[in-house]
C-alpha cells in the first residue's frame, strides 16, 4: 500500500517534533505522559492503513521518538518503501 507523500511528511514531522520534546525521565517529571499517545498523534496523517504496515510505523515511530539517532535510518526506509512511486 503507498501512501501520498504529503501524509509522509505530516508523519515525519510530528515524528521529529514528538521526538525534540522527548526526554527519558519525562514520565517521572509528567505523570500524564504516554508515549503511546505520541506515536498516535504521529500516525493520525497517514490512518487509516493496512495493519501490517500500521504497526511497521508504530514500532519504527516509537523507536525514533525514543532514540533519534539510532533509528531515523528505519524510519525514513520505511516512508520511502510505503511513498507512491516517483513520476
């Protein structure tokens, strides 16, 4: 399934701003953070989708969230596997 590529981008926006506000004793300074909501929140541009490829982003987001550096690689493969093909 592809998705446009302006949804992508919304994806990958949110994602990198979730991930800038992201910080790993931000659930003991806020009781109210979940960062399942984060990942929702990224996800909102590109649902609805096909399950399979739903979770592929959920996990990739949340590992980008958490740790930037080490997992944006995946992310971005990931967008481009699922961006329509370029004309």
């Amino acid at each position: 399934m592809t998705i446009p590529q302006d949804q992508l981008d919304d994806l990958l926006s949110r994602t990198a701003l979730a991930a800038l506000f992201y910080y790993p004793e931000i659930t003991v300074d806020d009781d109210d953070y979940n960062l399942q909501n984060d990942i929702t929140y990224c996800l909102e541009p590109v649902t609805p989708i096909a399950a399979e490829d739903a979770e592929r982003l959920r996990v990739a987001v949340g590992h980008v969230i958490t740790n930037p550096t080490a997992h944006r690689a995946k992310l971005l493969a990931l967008a481009i596997e699922l961006a329509p093909p370029a004309e």
